[in-house]
C-alpha cells in the first residue's frame, strides 16, 4: 500500500490555528485535510473569542480538553502529551501576520507545519523561517492551492518533457473583482485584514492573488523568475495597499512573460488563467474549467486534455492526483486536498525513515521564500526609475 492511501500509525493527528465559526479559509482547509482520511482534526485555537472558540470545537465534535484559548497554550500543552496522542501538524489559518510567528514557535518545537500563505509578511521572516525550517525536525508546508490541480501537474509534466520545446512565453491572468469598492470601509472582515498593511503585509492584490500566479509560472515551467518591470496601482480611493497590478516578467532560462492580476475587475469572480508557449507548442489552462487542459501547435487543430482516471495519454504524476474517471469534475477542494494528502504522506515517510514519494509533492518554505522575494522586487521597481529590477538574491 502507497504513502498516499495510508499511514500505518493511522491518521496524520492535526491541531488548527484561526479558522473559527465565519472565517472562511478555515472551513476549506479543514474540509480538504479530512477528504482522503489521512489527516484528522484533534485540537485547536480557533479564534481569540473564547465564545467563537467554544462554539467552533463543538460544531467540529472534538473534546473540549483539546480546544485551547490560545496557540502558545497549544503548543505547550500538546508538546507534553504521549507521542501517540498529540497533534504531529499543525494548520495555520490566521490573518497573515501571525504566520511567521505561529510557524516558527511550531517548527522549533518539532511539529510539522501547514500554512496558509503568504509564508511571512516579510522577506527578512521568510528567509528567517527558511532557516528555522531547515534546522528543525518537522517538516513545513503551504497552500498555494492551484499546484495541487491535476491539470497544472499535466502541464508541468508536459513542458519537461519537452514536448512543446524551450519555452518562449508565458501569460498569467488573475482577475477579480470582489475589491471593486470600499469594503473595508464597510467593516467587511476578509477586506479589512487583506487591505491592511499591519496584518495583510506590504502588498494588497499582488500579495494576496499575484503571488499565486507567480507561483503558477514558476510551478510549470520549472524555473524561476529572474527580473520583473512593475505597475502597481491603487483605485479604490484611502485604500492602503495596491489592488490591481501587471508584472513584465523575465525567467532565468530565457522565457519572458506577463503576469496581471487585479481585484477591481468589476463582474470578475476568480478567473485565474495560465498560458505557456514554447518553441513547438502551447498550453493553455483556466481555472473556470479546471479539468481541461489544451495542447496548441501552428497549424493544427488544438487538442483537448481532459482530467480523469481513465484517460491513459495523462501522465503519472497527473493520475497520482486524480480521483475519479473522466467526466466527473474534480475542483477546488480536490486541489486543496491533493496538498494535505501529499504532505500527509511525506510526514509519515519522514517519520518512518523512507523515502518520500517524487510524485506527491506539495509548496514548500522554498516556494514562500521565493514569493516574498517576487513581492519584494515588485515593490522595490514600482517606485524605482530603473526598468528591471533583479528577483532574490
């Protein structure tokens, strides 16, 4: 039996940060733990009202003695638990200025780590956590969620196998529209904490969706961005943070490209697309019909890839993360889970001495680092007279 279909000491046991009744990425990340069995809840921190913490425990059924006022209580009290009952990872879900800290506290204290991004709200933490990551005993994760879609692993497989040549181009689009107006101003919870700098980060939309396609980009071509020409702006009038943006990008193996993303796309709900060509052919993947994935060379008629268990020509890497035959649309959650499930894997790999399965990836405090350092440039250029700005170190 594979690492993905079981842990043999059973469900990797799982304590949540954030995430209580009326969050919304809360919900999702523990929907996704739970969809393949290998993860379960056992403790959490929900929320800084001992009401909504109380109430949140109970409509998830766990004991109330593992449901802690706050995520310091957590981890000390859980660290002193018998080895076969305490949490082994940890699921942050908070706004995102508690992620380095919550994160570092955890790895040093030899737990494994899920976060939600962004990895820190700053360069300096990220390359901090790297470190704390590097030198710990747990293992850390991110959800960057559309890396775990069956058809972006097609994609990736596709371009290294060389089937569509050097890549040449690449276009990223990431419209929304939910920013259209003052939300914050109107005491909407998810815009008030994502348009402030003190608990958002330095970047609004570009933070928030950008480094998604930035990770995307980086995901399926296998490389990485090497110098970006920014134009951010900011449209809703006494809105802190940008909420629209383009980014000319150039990549360290030659390919150059065009990453937009905005969130005052009025009508616009989550259309995330993805476009690479190479010297021979194209790709050509939405997130509005995610099981799709389009195959392009001059002069001929394109080819559609559709997801699915059944369909031989996908390769392995893409049938690792597919749950059902062709026909049956698997989607956001399903791409969520194929993050939880490949880290649940690699954790009990780690914590029996094996090797962890190649196929089964999942973001990792790399992935983070190098996000923090894609926003880092963006800013830095955005207010620069320079045409380039260098990506990193």
């Amino acid at each position: 039996m594979s690492q993905a279909e079981a842990n043999i000491n059973g469900p990797i046991r799982m304590g949540m940060v954030g995430g209580g009744a009326g969050a919304f990425i809360g919900d999702l990340h523990r929907k996704a733990a739970a969809l393949d069995g290998q993860i379960q809840l056992v403790c959490g921190a929900f929320s800084r009202s001992k009401e909504n913490n109380q109430a949140t425990a109970q409509a998830l059924y766990l004991n109330t003695d593992r449901v802690y006022d706050s995520w310091q209580e957590m981890l000390e009290l859980e660290r002193s638990k018998p080895s076969a009952e305490r949490m082994q990872m940890l699921s942050i879900v908070t706004p995102n200025d508690l992620h380095f800290p919550i994160a570092k506290a955890a790895l040093e204290a030899g737990f494994h780590v899920m976060s939600d991004k962004p990895a820190t709200c700053t360069l300096a933490e990220a390359y901090e956590l790297e470190k704390v990551a590097g030198a710990s005993s747990g293992l850390y994760g991110l959800t960057h969620t559309y890396m775990g879609y069956p058809m972006i692993k097609e994609a990736r497989a596709r371009v290294l196998a060389g089937e569509i040549g050097p890549i040449r181009k690449v276009f990223v689009d990431y419209p929304q529209g939910w920013l259209s107006s003052a939300l914050e101003a109107d005491g909407q919870k998810q815009a008030a904490w994502r348009t402030d700098p003190a608990r958002s980060g330095p970047s609004g939309c570009m933070g928030d969706i950008g480094t998604h396609a930035a990770t995307l980009v980086k995901y399926i071509l296998d490389d990485q961005i090497d110098q970006v020409c920014a134009d951010l702006s900011i449209f809703v009038e006494n809105r802190a943070l940008d909420d629209d943006g383009a980014v000319l990008l150039r990549m360290k193996k030659g390919a150059k490209g065009v990453l937009t993303a905005s969130q005052v796309c009025n009508g616009e709900e989550n259309n995330l697309s993805i476009r690479v060509y190479g010297e021979t052919g194209g790709l050509e993947w939405a997130h509005s019909d995610p099981n799709t994935l389009w195959l392009k060379r001059q002069g001929e008629a394109p080819q559609k890839l559709r997801a699915g268990t059944d369909q031989s020509y996908l390769s392995g890497f893409t049938q690792a993360h597919l749950r059902t035959p062709a026909g049956h649309p698997e989607g956001f959650i399903e791409a969520f889970a194929n993050i939880y499930r490949n880290f649940a894997a690699a954790i009990s790999a780690h914590e029996t001495g094996q090797k962890p399965d190649p196929q089964l990836d999942y973001p990792t405090i790399h992935d983070g680092v190098a996000s923090l350092e894609f926003i880092d440039a963006i800013l830095e250029n955005n207010t620069s007279s320079e045409k380039w700005t260098k990506v990193g170190k």
